[in-house]
C-alpha cells in the first residue's frame, strides 16, 4: 500500500515540475525578445539623427562640388570662366532683353534692336485685336440692351451684321490677341536662349564675325535640250557669269 502511495506521490511531482517548466519557457522566451528589442533601441539611440541644419549644409555642400565637379572630375578654370560667363549672359537677358546680348558683345547693336522691335510689333498687334473685340463685344451689348443695330460706323457695324458673325468675329479677335500674347512671350524666351547660345558659341569656339566674300567672273556649263534628239547635248557650251566666295573664318 505504501510503495502505491508513494508511486503515486512521484507521479504528482513529476506532473508538477512538468508544467512549472512550460510556465517558465514562454516567459524566458518573452524576457528574450525584450532584450532583442533593447538592443536594437541601444543601437538606434547610438545613432545621431540628423538635424534640419545639418541637412541643409550638406546639401549646400553636395550643390557646391556639382559646381565644381563634372562626374567626379575636377573643372579646370577654363571651364568655370565659361560657365560663369554664360549664366551672366542668359540671366541678364532674362532680367532686361537685350542686356546679354551687349554682354556678349559682337553685333548686339543689331540684335538689340530687332528685339525690341519685335516687342513694339507685338505690342501693336496686340493693340489692334484689343480694339477689333471691344468693337464687335460692344456691338452685341449694344443689339442685346436696345434689341437693334446700332449706328456704328467701325467695321461696317450695323445693320449688315448679324448675331452668329458678330459673335464668329468676337470671338476671332480675343483669339488673336491671346495668340499675340502666346508669341511675344516666346520672343521674350528666344532672347533669352540667343544670349546663352552665344556666349556658348563665342567662349567655346572662335568664330568671327568677317565674313568677307569676293566676286569673280565664271564661265558657267549651258546644258541645253536639243529637241528630237531625246538627251542633253551642247555640253561644250559655256554662259558667262559670276561667281561669289565666302570665307568664314
């Protein structure tokens, strides 16, 4: 009897131990992970983030070896001067037209002139289709407050007028003001890039502004058609002429 009750005594006991053991795994492997998790906060924490003015100095830095490397190729002077020349070109023709292309110098008293004529044109342009949709814009106002033509003179406006093509006519001057709009913006923008091709052209490569030329006299092949025959014929014919050389140094 008692060997049973003692059997059974170590059969309580082992059962016991058994499960204290499974308590105690998940916890062992819980104090684990809570370890991991500190060290990988020890890790960041060692780990200085980076402030708003240290970004931006280091981008300030990154900008500045751009401006002096070229695929981690150092820029020699040479090509500092040109770039530096072109930037003041395009920018100062971007500021006030006409200022990159005197910068430039060369035949800027010609190009300068053609610029702003070309914005005097513009703006007369502009005037122009301003006036021609006020007039049929004021014509329509005038027919849908008093239901009749009007007395105008301008344009022949009046009577011989009718609503659709008054309205077709509106609407095609407000669409070639808008156009001139369009057009002098990109006139101001070529003035712009001809500063920088320029300065590009005149520090890159040497090319002159003589482009002289002379006059010769030439005796020039006459290929004549000699009817019935069916080809060209009379090759030792020759007409007197003259000839004209460029030289573009």
């Amino acid at each position: 009897m008692y060997k049973y009750l003692l059997l059974f005594g170590m059969i309580l006991s082992f059962t016991g131990l058994k499960s204290q053991v499974k308590e105690v795994a998940p916890d062992s492997t819980k104090v684990i992970q809570v370890q991991d998790s500190l060290k990988k906060k020890n890790a960041q924490d060692t780990t200085k983030k980076e402030t708003r003015e240290e970004r931006r100095a280091r981008k300030k830095a990154e900008k500045e070896r751009e401006k002096y490397y070229y695929k981690n190729i150092l820029k020699d002077s040479a090509r500092l001067e040109i770039e530096r020349l072109s930037r003041i070109a395009w920018k100062r023709s971007l500021i006030l037209p006409g200022w990159g292309q005197y910068t430039n110098g060369g035949l800027w008293w010609i190009k300068v002139p053609i610029i702003y004529g070309g914005f005097v044109g513009a703006g007369l342009t502009f005037n122009y289709w301003q006036w021609y949709y006020n007039e049929f814009l004021g014509e329509l106002q005038y027919r849908e407050e008093f239901g009749q033509p009007s007395n105008h003179e301008s344009l022949g406006l009046g009577s011989n007028w009718s609503i659709q093509g008054l309205v077709a006519q509106k609407d095609y001057g407000r669409r070639n003001r808008d156009l001139t709009i369009l057009i002098t913006v990109g006139w101001y923008g070529l003035n712009v890039v001809e500063a920088y091709v320029d300065s590009i052209l005149k520090n890159r490569w040497n090319i002159s502004n003589d482009l002289s030329f002379k006059v010769s006299p030439t005796l020039l092949p006459n290929y004549a058609y000699t009817p019935g025959m069916g080809s060209f014929s009379g090759s030792n014919l020759v007409t007197p002429g003259f000839k004209m050389t460029f030289t573009i140094k």
